[in-house]
C-alpha cells in the first residue's frame, strides 16, 4: 500500500488555478522531494493531504486512508511541520509537546517527548514558553510536534527555512534516521542541494502541475548532462564547438560546454587546439540538482507557450 497516494487533486482559489489535477503514489518508506517554485502548489497539496483545505476534486490518501472521508485515521498517520510558525503562547515547549500528544491520546510519552527534544536540541528550552522562543528555535518545536506521535509518514514544508545550518545538519541527521527505520518523508525546501542529498524520488511542480517526476540519479542524468568550463587566454571559442556552449559566453573568455560524455574531452580540447586558442582555466563540472530545476522550469514554460500559441 502507498504511502500517499494522490489521485487527479484539482484547487481553484477563485480565478486562480492552484492545482490542476496532481497524481502521485509515494511508497512506503522513501524519502520524497516536492520541488517547485514559489506558488507552484507545494503547501496547497500539503494542506490537503492535512486536511486542512478541501480540494475542488480528486482524492488524497495516507497510508490506504482517505484524507476527507476517514480524516481522524489519515491524521493519525500523518505527521505535518507546517511553513507557518503559530503556537499558544502560553505553554512552554514541553508542555505544548504533551499538548500535542493529547489530541493523539499519548499519556505517557515524555520519554519520547525527551528523545525528540534532545535530537532537536530544544532540551535546555524545555521549560522556556513558546513566546519567548527565537524564531529557529520556533521551527524546531515545529518538527518536534509533528513527530510527537511517531506518525509513520512525516511531511516537512520547508523545514530548514530560517534555521541555521548546525540545526539544519542535526534536524537531517534524525529524520534521516527515522526514515532508515521505515518511516516515508515527504519533502519541500528551496535549499535544492539538500534535496539531492537527501532524497530518492523527486517530483517538481509548476503552476500546479508535475512536471518531472523521477529517481533523484535518472532525473541528473536525463535532463542535465556534465559541463566543461574553459577560460581561454586569447581568441574566441572556435566555431566548431559554438553548438556545446550552454550560453555564449559565461564571463569575459570564459565558456561552459555540454558534455555528453566525458570521453568528449579530448576531441573538445583538440579542436581548440587547433584553432589555436590557449586555454587557461579548464574544470569540469558534474550536474546538479539546480542544474536539473533550472532545465526542467525552462522547459515547461517553453511547452507552455506553444500549447498557449497553438
Ligand atoms: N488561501 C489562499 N487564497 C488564495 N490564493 C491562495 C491561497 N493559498 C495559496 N494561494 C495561491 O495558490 C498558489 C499556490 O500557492 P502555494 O502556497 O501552494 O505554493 P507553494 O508552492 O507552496 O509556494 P512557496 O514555495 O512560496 O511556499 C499561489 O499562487 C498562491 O498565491
């Protein structure tokens, strides 16, 4: 059984399309990324798997259960760090976690409370009330609440946004970790090198759409290929090679060149050569995930513009 499954999710917010008829199966314990630009669709999705808006059409489950019509069995499973930081302000961090574990019907949980807290380092704020919390510190009680049930599938809207990089390396650290222990976690960030570091399948939405969906290492290699950036001393890149350049000229003489493989190299480098450029910078650059984005959005806007054109 998945662990999300999203069938044909439409949201109109009054002449604004936000979702236009997303599907996505996400199994069990992989660690997905929901890449996208701003207002792609990312939190719209979110807060319906949440149950937090309704969508116009279609159907959402967790883990074989359907987020409208068996909401309480869905939420159950289900654990949301929001993007918005909103809190009671008159409790403390432990006790807005046993709060948390409450509405979830965990009397004792405080040895897990615990554990969350110290893998998030909150320990020394225990008792600190919320209000008094710096805005990090905020994010972190965050995911502390959404994983206070233990919810086999965790969904994290821009988790790191705002936290500083020591918390962003332990917060990956443990859910790293509970996803090597078999819980799903579903993605969102714009830090796009923690995606790939991070993530097995991708998917990446515009204008609420998917536009690419795959394994983190096909989607590198299908739609970005190595690069080969030269700085020449003198003379132009010779005509010959113009049809690699990824852009004319990146800086003054400088030049990077789509490598569909490496054994390229050679001929690339026997062409200027004989054109009689001197090369004075050579490096060679392996795609990476915002390669990939970059490409991908390009390419849908492109696709865009014909089918608004045809
Ligand atoms: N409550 C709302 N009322 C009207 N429009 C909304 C509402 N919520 C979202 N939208 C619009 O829907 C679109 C999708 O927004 P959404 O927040 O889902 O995008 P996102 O991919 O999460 O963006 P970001 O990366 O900025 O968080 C945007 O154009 C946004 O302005």
């Amino acid at each position: 059984m998945p662990a999300i499954e999203i069938r044909n999710i439409k949201k109109r917010y009054k002449t604004l399309q936000a979702l236009k008829g997303i599907d996505l199966s996400i199994e069990e314990g992989e660690f997905f990324g929901l890449l996208g630009p701003n207002g792609a669709g990312k939190t719209t999705l979110i807060s319906i798997l949440a149950g937090l808006a309704r969508a116009d059409e279609g159907e959402a489950f967790v883990l074989g259960h359907n987020v409208v019509t068996d909401f309480r069995a869905a939420r159950q499973v289900l654990g949301v760090v929001p993007q918005e930081l909103v809190f009671d302000p008159f409790f403390t961090v432990r006790e807005t976690l046993q709060i948390q574990s409450g509405y979830y019907g965990l009397k004792r949980n405080d040895d897990w409370i615990d554990e969350v807290m110290a893998n998030l380092d909150l320990t020394e704020k225990a008792n600190v009330n919320t209000r008094a919390l710096s805005g990090g510190m905020k994010r972190r009680l965050l995911v502390a609440q959404a994983l206070v049930h233990r919810p086999p599938v965790i969904v994290l809207d821009e988790p790191t946004a705002g936290v500083d990089v020591e918390l962003r390396q332990g917060l990956w650290k443990f859910i790293a970790r509970l996803n090597r222990e078999g819980h799903t976690v579903v993605l969102t960030t714009h830090y796009l090198e923690e995606a790939e570091q991070l993530c097995d399948r991708i998917a990446m939405l515009r204008r609420g759409e998917v536009v690419a969906l795959d394994n983190k290492h096909a989607m590198l290699q299908r739609f970005s290929s190595a690069q080969l950036l030269l700085r020449l001393a003198q003379g132009g890149l010779p005509a010959s090679l113009q049809g690699l350049a990824i852009e004319q000229q990146i800086d003054v003489n400088q030049y990077a060149l789509r490598l569909n493989s490496y054994a390229e190299v050679e001929s690339i480098l026997a062409q200027c050569r004989a054109a009689g450029c001197e090369i004075e910078e050579i490096e060679i650059r392996k795609a990476d995930l915002e390669d990939v984005f970059i490409q991908v959005m390009k390419g849908s806007s492109a696709a865009e513009k014909i089918k608004r054109n045809a």
